[in-house]
C-alpha cells in the first residue's frame, strides 16, 4: 500500500465530517442498553399474537378448525382472513399477489391461514398448533429446475437488456463456449427477529413500533388491511438488529397482523414469532441459474455475450422484478462486452416469496460475470487477471453498459493496479504456484477480483428523502429523517453532517427514532442509498435554518450576509465571534423560525425498462480484493488465509464506519458464497431453518490477515454529500475472490488447464467434488 494510504483513514480533518466517530448506539450495545421492541416497557393490557401456517406446500385448504385453537389456556380470540375490515393483501406490487392470510389456495410450506391472541406469547404459540386443517395437496415446485420443467410460469415481466449485434458477434469470434452455473441463495439471519408491537389509539389511530427498513410501506400496508386513511397509522423504528434487506417488505405481515389484533380487541398486541418460524415464513437471497454463450479470442478479448438469469421467486411477485433486473445491470461488472444479451427469468416456484438482500441482484449477476472471465483464461490459458483486465470498461470508448448508460467514472484500472502492487499479488501467486506443485494435499489458490456496483434506486421514485430539524434555544438540535437505523451507521453519519453544517459537536444533536408522524412518505432505506439521500436532505433542512440566521445576524449586527460564516465551535459575524448557542437564543428572541424540514430529490437519473435503456444509477462504487485459500484435497475443506481490500467510498463521512461495513459486507458475502446453504425437501419444507441446521460465519471463519484500506484522494465526481459514495451493499461482492481462490486452488491438481466451474456455495462437498472431477479429466 503506498504510503499515504498505510494511514488509519481517521480522517483529521476539522469538523465532524470525514472524522472517524463511533457508532452513535455503540456504548448501550455494549452495555447492553440499547433498546429493540422487544425490549420497550410492555403497555398495560399487553396481549401476544401468533401465527397458524400451513404444514403443505402447494394445494387447495378444505377446511380449517380452529375449535382446539380457541378453547385452549390463555386464548382471547383467533383472526382468520374473514377478520380483515380492509384489504386482505400486502402485496408491494400492483399485482395484489401476496394476501396475509390464505383463504383457499396454498402456496407455500409455512404460509400464514390465521393468527391467534392470548394472554402470553408461549400460550399463544402453543395455541397455534392446535389447528386443524384439511388439505388437498399437489406437488409442489421446489426449484429453478422443476418450475422450468413445469412451462416456466413467471411471477412478474421478465426483463431484456440488449447492445450490438450479438448473433454476428459470436459468429465472428475465434472461439466460442457454453456453460452454466448455478448461484445460491441466502437467509438474512438478523440477529434481531421480525417483531411488531401495535397499540391502538382514539377514533381509528394505530401506532406500530416495527423492525423494518421501510417505515412508510408499513403505514400504508397497515392502514390498507385496516381500511383507514394512511394519517391514521403512525410507525416508528429507533434501531433494527440488522436488516440486510430482510426487513424492506417482510415486515409488512407481521406490523398488519398485529395491527389487525390490536383493533379488534382495542388493546396492544406484540408478534414476535420464533427463528424457525421467521425463516419459514420469510423470503431470503433469490438463487439464480445463469446459463450463457460467450464468443471470444485468442488474447482473451470477449467480443459476445448471450445470457440468461433465471432466479427462485418463490409464491409471488414481492420485489422479485426489480431483484432480476438489477442481476442484469450488474453481469457486466467492470467489463465492457462488445455485443451483449441478457435476460431474466423471475420463476414462479412453491417456496417462501424471495426478496431483497444486501446487493439486490447484483452479486448474483456479477458472479456470473466474472464466471465469463474464468471461463475466458482457463480456455486461453491466460492468467484470469490478465483477461480481467483486457475487458474492463474504456474511458473515451468501450464505456457503454448493457443497459446503455455510458460509464463516466470508471476508476477499475486504478483500484487493480494499486491493489495488486500493495498486496504483492504476482509474488505472492508465483510463491502459491510453486508450494503446490509440491504438495499433493494442501492446495493454496489466490485470486484478484474487482467490483462495480451501481447506486440508486432503480425505481426512481424511491430515489428522494425528506428531514425534520428543530434547533432549540439552548443550542442543542433534534434530528429526524427517513432513513432507519439498522446498524450500518447511518443515524451518525447524518449527525455528522448537521454537526458539520452548524459547526457544532455530536452532542449537542439529538437523533431521534424515524416515525412516519414526522418525515412522511419515505424510501426503504436500501440500495446503499440511505446517507446519500438522508444526508443530503438534512444539510438541505440546515441550510435553510442557517439561511435564517444568518439573516437575523446580518441585520442584528449590521454586517453583510457574506460575513457571517458557521466555523467549529463558533459563529463569526463580522470580526464578532459567537457561540451557535448565543446566536439561537438571540435569534429566538427576534423572532426567528429555528425549525425546518430538508428535501432531496437524486438528479440525472431515468429509466426506461421496456425499452431496456437509460440512466438508471447516478454513480458507480468500485472496490477490488485479493483472497488466498487453502483447501484439503482429500476432504474439500478449506481455511480463507489473508485477504487485502482496496474500496472507494469517495470523500468518506466516516471511515471507521466505513470500514466496518466493508469488514462486515466482506464476511456477509463469503458466507453466502461458501457456507450457507439453503434445502427444501421434495415437499418444500425448510431444512435449514435454525442456526443448527444453516451456518452462517463465525469469528474463526475470518480471514487469519484481513487487510482493508480505503481509496483515499478518490471524491466521488458526482455532488454527492460532502463527494461521499455508499457503502453498504458493494463490499459483498468483493467477497467473490474467495469463489475464485477457491477454484484457483482447485483446478491446480489439473495443472491449472481445466476451469473448476465451482458453482455457489462452494461447500466443501462441492470444493471436494470439483477436486475429484477435475483430477479425473485431467487424466484423459
């Protein structure tokens, strides 16, 4: 690394912003104080609800008893879908596909028929399994394989991206292939389960306290099953123990069915269901097939590419459409294709509806992109890295995307080269190449790869937020947006950014829970998207303040405009220098309105999906990592040695925030990629539906050497807030290094002349199967 980056990245600069500051609830985690709704004080007259969920996974629901339900210890009453005053659907598409409770159609092993209330949570959760239901089951569909073998009924539009002409393309190449792989998908596993407490008010008014990532989609889904006007319902999220996604829509049938309890029977009601349940119930990361044809040349120049990404849905649309769109705007990574066709495949299978998850579509896409690559250097015998970097995107030219958006900050090149020089790469590789050839059983792999990830919402609607600051006279100001808190940091680093603006400490600002009651009409906070939009609207509410008083002070004083000027820690107001505290007071006395609400609205952004063009992402965030592996040949297991990171964050707000998320996304994606595993039976039941049957990573699943560093003297081209750029989802897919030292290592025991195709997860049965079917052809 050179030497300006070898630095802690603390950010020294003045002012909050760009200074590394801990998480705002990193004291009460560790203390054990920060409250989840689980943990609020219970209100009085406190009722728990359950949910009773079909023990079949595709068929027609005869009849239902609840007889043994009602009559059991505890019960207060029992809701079916006939209990619904309004809508009995929380669909988050115009497709009205997903109804909270079924009435006659089964769709999915665990799907929701009616929800019981009793005095406590362990009466209630007994009571739901005493129903008894008669069903006439069919077979269900499972898989990507069965629902294409069934006609492939699709739950929403399938999507084609498509530039140049790719049949003369492929034709014109020197050399062609075919292949397929097969993408895993992966369960959220926040530590903090889906929960809802709903209490009822006055007249129609229902507040929700909810662990959700869209607080605005909760009022309205709420407000739709209880058949009142949005302002009637009120939701509120102070901190989400992780979302990752999961809690974008998923949280809608838990919020409404509490709040259906709570009207019914005017007093509060809490659902909180067990992790099995809450795996069983809720949709997970879509797995994908992508099949493809690439035509390329000798030099390992791809010239077509002719894809098709199918995907898992599951039983109805949820955010499906948007999830397979998104794997196509990413199958190109960093690399321009000359003539390209993508299509997706959004399948309609019996299982949990899949949903968001940190990334969106976009790993899966990018896996198969770089499985191009692999596919490219195996069959040229070139290094991977090389044909990496012969196909990355251009500057003046070979810089339009599938989706034609021209690439105007591509910094790949960049990003590749510094990282492979700090991390000693091609030593490193050459040492790996030879510690293997002697020894049979341990083999070490290292792969380079790199990541760009597009931000925005593709919905561009969702692309604005809003922000409520309240400065009081003490000096001290209350903070409110749209974006919720799921730990990522984002209430901090909007704190940050009003604490910059004032020219005041963290201390002085309250952040306060995000509530529908206060900011209205919000975005999920998802797409990586939440500081950006947050961010920019709270400076926006600051400026009109400051505007406010910097009048008041031009004219109090009698000094030009032009000559106040917010500093840390103080005002300047001509050659006066000022406390902000003293300013507000002053101004509170003259009249001055201290409060105001912020807006931002991301510009240059358009899309036009049927026509399969536009400008769908205001930026890209780049990132490259290096991984090195070890894997037992006779067993498939394997041990991650030492990976080095390089990623762009632009200007960051907060690099130990920042490299937290990198940490974390990194770990995230290694173990979607290698250990967690997701199994239905041929009836679609879950098995892996606890911590005992699905493995997501542990400490001693690091990386033994994890260097990470951030891009420093990169801001992001764009007016982003303070030249930032987001954080969330783009680390995950630094995590495809990994796969790809995997199968580095792999394919050594064929002389590194057969490509592995080592599908995801790369379990270590499937490291072991590659291993063996590898060393068998490569003894033909």
């Amino acid at each position: 690394m050179a030497d300006a980056r070898r630095k802690l990245d603390i950010g020294l600069e003045s002012g909050p912003v760009g200074s590394a500051r801990i998480h705002d609830s990193a004291p009460k985690h560790v203390a054990g104080e920060a409250l989840y709704i689980d943990d609020i004080a219970e209100p009085a007259g406190l009722l728990h609800a359950y949910l009773g969920t079909s023990a079949i996974a595709h068929g027609r629901l005869r009849s239902l008893d609840l007889g043994a339900v009602r009559s059991a210890p505890g019960v207060v009453t029992v809701l079916t879908a006939a209990d619904i005053p309004g809508a009995n659907d929380i669909s988050s598409t115009h497709l009205h596909d997903e109804p909270v409770f079924a009435t006659e159609r089964i769709l999915f092993h665990g799907q929701p028929l009616f929800a019981v209330v009793a005095e406590t949570r362990e009466q209630a959760r007994h009571a739901a399994t005493l129903a008894k239901a008669d069903y006439a089951e069919e077979a269900p569909l499972i898989d990507i394989a069965a629902a294409r073998e069934a006609g492939g009924k699709l739950v929403t539009a399938p999507l084609k991206l498509e530039r140049g002409d790719v049949a003369a393309a492929m034709a014109a190449s020197s050399r062609q292939l075919k292949g397929s792989m097969a993408i895993g998908g992966q369960e959220h596993f926040y530590l903090e389960g889906q929960v809802a407490l709903a209490i009822p008010g006055e007249d129609e008014d229902m507040a929700v306290l909810v662990s959700t990532q869209h607080p605005s989609e909760v009022q309205h889904m709420v407000a739709a099953v209880l058949g009142v006007g949005s302002h009637a319902v009120t939701v509120e999220v102070r901190r989400m123990g992780g979302g990752f996604g999961g809690k974008e829509t998923q949280a809608n049938l838990f919020a409404c069915v509490a709040a259906l309890c709570a009207r019914k029977l005017k007093r509060p009601v809490k659902l909180r269901p067990d992790r099995d349940d809450d795996m069983a119930i809720t949709g997970k990361r879509h797995d994908f097939v992508c099949d493809y044809e690439i035509g390329f040349d000798d030099e390992g120049r791809i010239h077509a590419v002719d894809a098709v990404y199918a995907a898992r849905c599951g039983w109805n649309a949820d955010l499906s459409g948007p999830v397979t769109d998104r794997a196509l705007f990413h199958m190109d990574n960093c690399y321009f294709y000359p003539a390209v066709r993508a299509r997706s495949e959004p399948l309609f299978t019996h299982t949990c509806s899949n949903t968001a998850f940190r990334g969106f579509g976009g790993p899966q896409g990018m896996v198969g992109a770089e499985r191009f690559i692999e596919e490219v250097a195996y069959a040229t015998g070139l290094d991977p890295l090389e044909v990496r970097r012969r196909n990355l995107y251009g500057a003046a030219d070979r810089n339009v995307t599938p989706y034609h958006q021209t690439v105007e900050d591509n910094i790949a090149a960049e990003v590749i080269a510094e990282l492979e020089q700090c991390c000693d790469y091609q030593a490193r590789k050459a040492a790996i190449r030879e510690a293997n050839a002697g020894n049979p059983i341990v083999k070490r792999g290292i792969a380079l790869t790199p990541v760009k990830f597009g931000i925005s919402f593709t919905a561009t609607w969702f692309n604005q937020a809003g922000a409520l600051v309240h400065v009081y006279t003490d000096g001290t100001v209350a903070l409110n947006h749209g974006g919720t808190e799921m730990g990522q940091g984002l209430y901090v680093k909007v704190a940050q950014v009003v604490a910059q603006a004032f020219g005041i400490e963290l201390d002085q600002i309250k952040i306060t829970a995000t509530t529908t009651g206060k900011v209205p009409n919000t975005s999920a906070t998802a797409a990586s998207s939440g500081s950006d939009l947050n961010g920019m609207a709270a400076l926006d509410a600051c400026e009109t303040i400051k505007k406010r008083l910097t009048a008041f002070a031009a004219k109090h004083w009698q000094e030009r405009p032009e000559d106040v000027a917010f500093l840390p820690g103080l005002v300047k107001v001509g050659a006066r220098e000022i406390t902000f505290k003293e300013l507000v007071a002053a101004a509170y006395m003259a009249r001055t309105q201290l409060s105001a609400t912020g807006f931002y609205a991301t510009p240059k952004i358009h899309w036009d999906r049927k026509a399969g063009r536009g400008h769908p992402f205001y930026y890209f965030a780049y990132g490259a990592a290096a991984a090195e592996v070890a894997i037992d040949t006779l067993t498939g297991e394997y041990k991650v040695e030492r990976v080095d990171i390089l990623h762009d964050c632009g200007q960051s707000l907060n690099p130990a925030i920042d490299k937290g998320q990198i940490e974390g996304g990194f770990v995230q994606g290694v173990g979607w990629l290698t250990t967690e595993e997701l199994v239905w039976d041929k009836k679609g039941r879950l098995w892996t539906h606890a911590p005992s049957t699905y493995k997501i990573p542990v400490a001693s699943d690091r990386p033994r050497i994890f260097n990470v560093h951030l891009l420093e003297n990169a801001p992001n081209r764009e007016p982003t807030i303070h030249r930032s750029k987001a954080v969330g989802e783009p680390p995950l897919m630094l995590a495809i290094s990994v796969l790809h030292a995997l199968s580095d290592a792999v394919a050594s025991v064929g002389d590194y002349r057969i490509c592995p195709r080592l599908d995801a997860p790369a379990t270590p049965e499937r490291v072991l199967d590659a291993v063996e079917r590898v060393r068998a052809e490569a003894a033909r």
